[in-house]
C-alpha cells in the first residue's frame, strides 16, 4: 500500500494538480472581458503593473488593508491558519529528505519544533474558524457544508501528519492516510474553492489593475479605499 500510494498514487496527484492549476489559470484570463479590462490593461501597462502589485502585496500582510484592520480577530485567524498551512507542508524536514533522496535537491527546513507549533497554532485557528462560522449569524447564512468540507480536506494532513509524526496509534496506519489526505488536497485544489491557492494571486491582481488604472488611485497619489 505504501509504494502504491507515494509511487503511481502520487504521480497522478501531482499530475492532476499542475494540469488543473494551469487549466484554471488559463479559463480565468480567457474569461477576461475584452472591451471591459483587456484593452485598458494593455493600454496602461505600468500603471496597472504597479496596481496589481500593491493589490497582492497589501492583502498578503497582516492588517496591510481596510478590511484587515477591521477584522482584527478574524485576520489574525485567517494569517495563523494559512501560514501553517503552505510553511509547514513545505519546508517540514521530513518532506525535504524525501525531496533530497528522490530528486536530488531540497529546500531549506524548519525544526520539528517549529513544524509542531505552527501545525497547533494552524488547527487551532482552523477550529475558531469553524465556531466562528457557527456563532455569527452573517457568517453562518452563507456557510454550506461543501465550506467545511474544504476545511476538512486543507486540515486532514496536518492532523494526520501531526499523528504519524509523534508515533500516535498505529504510525503506519497514520503514515499512509497522511500521504492519501494531501493527495486528495492537490487533486481538490484545481476543481474546488481551494483553487484561491493560485486564483488569489489573479483576483487580486485584476482588482489593483481596475483601481489603479479605471480609478486612477496611481495617479492621484490615494490609496485603495477598500
């Protein structure tokens, strides 16, 4: 089971995964309205340049926006819970020695100490995402079970890593539906909501584009309001 899983298995995720990633991204600039954005962005290529940019650099720091600020409890759930999510997975010891005797290289890796906290502090802020949805009827309207699916399928690993990683139970047992539950996480990713993992990065880039050059924010030295 194990080889089948990080052999063929595995191979097949990642394949799903990259094509997917680059099929969405593709749909998303051919679904670009043509008199609407394409012919101003390519008018305006620097002023647009740098609205993206701001666009993705404001929202990717804590309390760097309106809305962050405004959301205080909520921003500091959403950053702890997305920093243990893409740090851990990829700079995890574990995971590097694996990179290093497969492909021949690997990056650089935090302890296991580190990989420990940020994997507790990541299902914590998962689990007060989750009563927070609950608790607040705005939030809890809009909630569908296919949201705490998503939820399920981005904290599966990290729970069952966490398990196999400390010899909890049966460390095979763990092991195996670890690698299976990222497994699922990449394939999901292309065809779900967790495709923001890549269509965040364009949103937001469109979004500082329309600002920056249908607003003209650049020009009249303003920041984004919203």
């Amino acid at each position: 089971m194990y080889e089948f899983v990080t052999g063929p298995l595995a191979w097949l995720s990642f394949t799903i995964f990259f094509a997917g990633v680059i099929v969405r991204a593709v749909q998303y600039i051919k679904g670009l309205d043509w008199q609407l954005d394409r012919v101003a962005y390519m008018e305006y290529k620097m002023q647009g340049f740098k609205g993206a940019m701001r666009s993705i650099f404001l929202w990717l720091v804590p309390y760097g926006t309106h809305s962050w600020r405004y959301y205080k409890f909520f921003t500091l759930l959403f950053f702890t819970f997305h920093i243990g999510l893409l740090v851990t997975p990829v700079f995890l010891q574990a995971h590097n020695i694996l990179l290093q005797e497969r492909f021949g290289f690997s990056l650089w890796s935090i302890s296991d100490a580190t990989a420990d906290f940020l994997t507790i502090a990541m299902l914590a802020a998962a689990l007060l995402i989750v009563l927070r949805r609950i608790a607040l009827p705005e939030v809890r309207i809009i909630t569908t079970r296919y949201d705490y699916l998503m939820l399920a399928i981005a904290v599966a690993p990290f729970i069952t890593g966490f398990f196999a990683m400390h010899h909890i139970g049966n460390y095979k047992f763990w092991l195996i539906l670890h690698i299976l539950s990222g497994e699922i996480m990449l394939v999901a990713i292309p065809f779900t909501k967790l495709s923001h993992f890549v269509l965040y990065f364009m949103s937001r880039a469109q979004l500082g584009m329309d600002f920056a050059i249908k607003r003209g924010d650049i020009k009249r030295g303003k920041g984004m309001a919203w």
